[in-house]
C-alpha cells in the first residue's frame, strides 16, 4: 500500500505501517494537551494506543499463521488508523479451512483478554465503570486493555462480511449446502444487519451508521463476487473472445480515428504497430484529443500503451481477476503469440449477466 513504512518480517510475512498512524497520535496529542492533561498522562494515552495496535497487529497475524497452516501465504500485514489488514493470497474454500482462518483473529483478542484477567483483579461493575470512564493511567491501563480485546473480539465476530463472524457464518452453512448459497444467506443475514446498525444509529450513535454502510458495501461486494466467480469457474477467455474488432494503427491521426467513431458502434480501438497490439484508443481519449490538439494528432501519442495481454486459454475466473487490478476495458487475447480477437469488460458483464439468469432459472 502507497504511503506505508516497513517495520519488519515476521514468518516471511512483511510488516507495514500507514503514514497516517502519525496522525492519529499527533491528535491524541493534541487532544490531551488541549484539555490540560499532564506530559505523563498524554504518555499514557500514547501508550494505550500503540497497545492497541499491537493488539490489532497480533490479530491479523492470527489470520495469517493460520493461513499458513493450510499454505496460504499472506503477502503482507499492514496497520492503518482505521485498523489492520492481512492481505491473504486467497481465501481458502474448503469450509473447515475457512472457519479456523476467520476465527483465529478474534481468538487472539480472547486470549489476550484472559491472559490479562489472571494478571490483574477485575473489580466489581462498580469500581470498573469507575475506572473505565477515567483517563487511561497506570492503574487502569490493563484493565482497559481486557475490555478493548472482548469489544474487538466481539466487534469482529458480527455475522457480516467484511468482519471475520461473515466468513465464520458462511463456513458454517456451506457445510451443508453449496458455497454460492451460503455466501448469499451470509451477505442477505449482514444486510439486514447492516440495516438495523444504521438504524439504531440515527437513535444512539452516528459511528454505528458508518459501521452499517460499512457492512452493507461489504456484503453486496462479497456476494457478487462470489457469484461471479461461481460462474466464472469452468469457462476460458476463449468462451468470450470477440473475433471482430476494429483496429487502429499507431501511425493514423485523430482524423481517421474520428471518421471510424462515426461509422461504427466501437467505442475502444486497439491500436496496433505491424499488426501486432500496442495500446487501446477510446472514444473519450479521441475526443478530447480532437478538441486539445487537433485532427493531425498521431494515435500513438494519445493512445493508453498500459496493455494486458490474455491468453486465449485462461481461466475466465482468472482473467477477470486481473482485469479488475489492472484497470484495462480492451484486452488482446493472444494463442501462440498471435492476435486472434479482443475481450472487454462489457463482453465479461454481459456473460455473466445471461450465466446468471440462466442459472437462477434452473
Ligand atoms: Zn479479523
């Protein structure tokens, strides 16, 4: 992630920290300071905090560790002021598999909890509310520290995705039925949640609105990709190629790329140099070209020269996958080297889009 610091490895995995966490305790700073809070109690508070993201961090190398169990690899570990973020190479799709990977971070947070309950003396509710609402100070750091593990603990173990209870809650019920459909009971269950957080928000607390569309966004996304990839799973690149496209040569002007616009319904050219691709024209590039520098401008200097290349024997799942980091909309799809169609994101849509209703017949 842009902006981050490397901190370290641990099992292979790297550490990383978002420039932004300097922020939040430079407000934490502030904050105290304003209200006229002692040097040591602002150090207390500081204190608290990166205990907190230690504690974050401990989580997500739960998830990691066991990934690792089932070898999946986490490429890294990055902690962030909103939280941290595992970045697994895959989510495993065997159920048993998924639940101990989404369980094993909230169970780091449980331990942590009980490990400091045997080292200090919980008080009566009494004396703990006391203490809880007081600053964070040497008496009541670690009783803190219990109460934040149980909340995030808690916190993450809501049965909705993104947070580890949906994916705890869609291991358990594709156990007994198939993954698509558990994924879509799972997002439905986190949606009308979702609905019931933003709604008590409006009442209790505005964070909880926030959380809601959080979970809501969260949801949709898990569902649809889900989806996607069900139907994705079986198909090449081959299945959606288009054999007819038009091309540009690098070497034309705006001129003829406006003169093709208006004869014809493609909206993206591939521009290609002896036959062979070399970058993507659109409509918008071409018009705006038009209006900037005029009708004698050479396609190649406006052209998008970010190419990806698919083979035309690729899965259709990993295809799309790649689209959607890449970015691209016109994709040459090559076999032995040669050029033999296009594939856009529109043509994946659509394929998805006849699949699915299709199938939703059945
Ligand atoms: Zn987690």
């Amino acid at each position: 992630m842009k902006g981050s610091f490397k901190l370290g490895n641990i099992a292979g995995i790297g550490i990383f920290i978002h420039w932004t966490f300097s922020i939040l305790i430079a407000f934490i700073i502030f904050s105290n300071y304003r209200q006229g809070q002692s040097a040591i109690q602002i150090l207390w508070s500081v204190l608290f905090v990166i205990s907190i993201f230690i504690t974050v961090f401990l989580h997500e190398l739960g998830h990691a560790l066991a990934a690792k169990r089932y070898n999946i690899n986490t490429k890294d570990i990055t902690l962030l002021p909103i939280g941290g973020l595992a970045r697994l190479e895959r989510i495993p799709e065997k159920p048993s598999e998924e639940l101990v990977v989404a369980i094993a971070g909230p169970t780091v947070n449980i331990a942590l909890a009980a490990i400091t309950g045997l080292l200090i003396s919980v008080p009566d509710t009494e004396s703990m509310t006391l203490q809880l609402t007081a600053s964070v100070n040497s008496s009541n750091f670690f009783l803190n520290f219990l109460v934040v593990n149980i909340w995030l603990a808690l916190f993450n173990l809501i049965p909705a995705f993104p947070m580890d209870g949906g994916r705890v809650l869609r291991a358990i019920l594709s156990m007994n039925m198939d993954r698509r459909r558990a994924t879509n009971i799972a997002a439905k269950i986190g949606q009308v949640l979702a609905m019931v957080f933003v709604f008590i928000g409006f009442y209790a607390n505005p964070f909880l609105i926030f959380i809601g569309l959080f979970i809501f966004l969260g949801a949709q996304a898990e569902a649809s990709m889900t989806q996607a990839k069900f139907i994705l799973a079986g198909y090449t690149v081959n299945d959606v190629l288009m054999r007819h496209y038009e091309t540009i040569s690098a070497s034309d002007t705006v001129k003829t790329a406006v003169s093709m616009l208006l004869n014809g319904q493609t909206k993206t050219f591939l521009v290609t140099e002896n036959e062979v691709p070399v970058g993507t024209v659109s409509r918008d590039e071409i018009i705006l070209a038009l209006s900037n520098k005029g009708e004698n401008e050479i396609i190649s200097r406006i052209m998008n020269n970010d190419l990806l290349f698919l083979d035309a024997d690729t899965s259709l799942e990993k295809a799309y996958l790649q689209m959607q980091q890449h970015k691209s909309t016109l994709m040459p799809v090559m076999l032995d080297q040669k050029l033999i169609g296009t594939v856009d994101n529109e043509n994946i849509l659509e394929f998805l889009m006849v699949k699915n209703a299709s199938t939703t017949k059945e």
